[in-house]
C-alpha cells in the first residue's frame, strides 16, 4: 500500500525538477530570440533538457497512473484541479512533439523534404509555450515549498543524473549542429525559415 510520505516525495521530486527546467527552458527561450549566432547553444540545450523533461514526465505520469488506479494514498491527496487536467495531455503531447521534431531535424541534418519537420517543430513549440505558461504559472506558488521540503539530497541526486546523462548526450549530439549552420549562414531567406518568429 503507497504510504502518504510517497506521494510528498514523489510530489517534491516533480517540483525540485520543475524548478530546474524553468531554468533551462529559460535559457533554451533566450536561443530561440537570437537562433542564427545561437543554433549550436539551442541545440546543446535542447539535448541537455531531453532526459529532465523524460524525468519529469515520468513523476506526474506516476501520479497520474497511482490516482487513477485508486491508490488511497493518492485518492487522498486528490485531483489537479480540472483545468490543469485539462491542459496536461496537450503540454504532454506539445512536450514531446517539440523535442522528438528537434531530434528529427539534428539527426540528419537539412535535408530535402526538412520544411515539414522544420514546421511541425515551430507549431509544436507555440502550443507547447502557450500551454506550459499556463501549467507554470498554476504552479508556481507551490516550487519554493517543494524544492527545499525534506529528502533534498536524494532529489538533487536524482536531478543531478539527468544533468549528467543530458551533458553526455548533448556533447555527443552537438557536432550534428554544423551542417545547420551552414544552411542558416547561406543566406537571409533560410535564416527568416528557421526562426520560429517567421
């Protein structure tokens, strides 16, 4: 039988990884407004918060899964609120469609027939920021509380992973960033289809 001090830990977890994607999400935000001189950074990024987004996707995925399996524990703790209910499956699946477009466009590069991937990443990302705004916004009253609440140490541990799994996969990736470079260097024309803004 799930214990209450479960549902706080797995709770705390998905805040002590919010708060540290807001961070980077900030970051991969401020390549996204200079794209050109910024590709290999946005890249990097994008690799690097691959493994925290999986984690977080995984603890309110858990939740969502001991909730609905009438786990009392959970039952106890209650819903979301509707509205955030609501809104999950589309941050879910924006959240994915943003970083599996992402992957789709690195790995092999520009190429002919890029222009629908290259769409499907812009779309994917406008619904995905106007939807998680949203999600973070309902949320974070909540973070400090969250993050500095009891097992720290276990949960820097687990977040510090991901950081290192997401460092070694976004070194390992970065160098597929170049022949993107070189099809933004050419000219204006591909530079204004790469920003997400045009």
């Amino acid at each position: 039988m799930e214990r209450e001090d479960g549902v706080a830990r797995n709770e705390r977890l998905t805040g002590t990884t919010a708060l540290l994607l807001i961070l980077l999400l900030a970051v991969e935000g401020v390549t996204i407004l200079f794209i050109r001189p910024l590709l290999s950074m946005h890249v990097f990024v994008g690799m690097l918060l691959i493994p925290r987004v999986a984690l977080k996707l995984g603890t309110t995925g858990y939740r969502m899964v001991r909730y609905y399996g009438r786990s009392p524990a959970y039952m106890r703790r209650g819903p979301p609120p509707l509205f955030l209910r609501a809104l999950a499956p589309i941050v879910v699946a924006a959240t994915v469609g943003v970083f599996a477009s992402g992957v789709a466009l690195l790995v092999p590069g520009p190429r002919r027939g890029h222009g629908l991937v290259l769409g499907a990443h812009k779309a994917s990302f406008i619904v995905w920021f106007g939807a998680t705004a949203l999600h973070v916004l309902a949320h974070l009253r909540r973070l400090p509380r969250l993050v500095l609440g009891p097992g720290i140490r276990t949960r820097v541990a687990l977040v510090g992973g991901t950081f290192v799994i997401g460092a070694a996969l976004a070194g390992g990736t970065l160098s597929l960033a170049g022949p993107w470079h070189h099809w933004v260097d050419r000219d204006d024309a591909a530079a204004a289809h790469f920003s997400v803004f045009r």
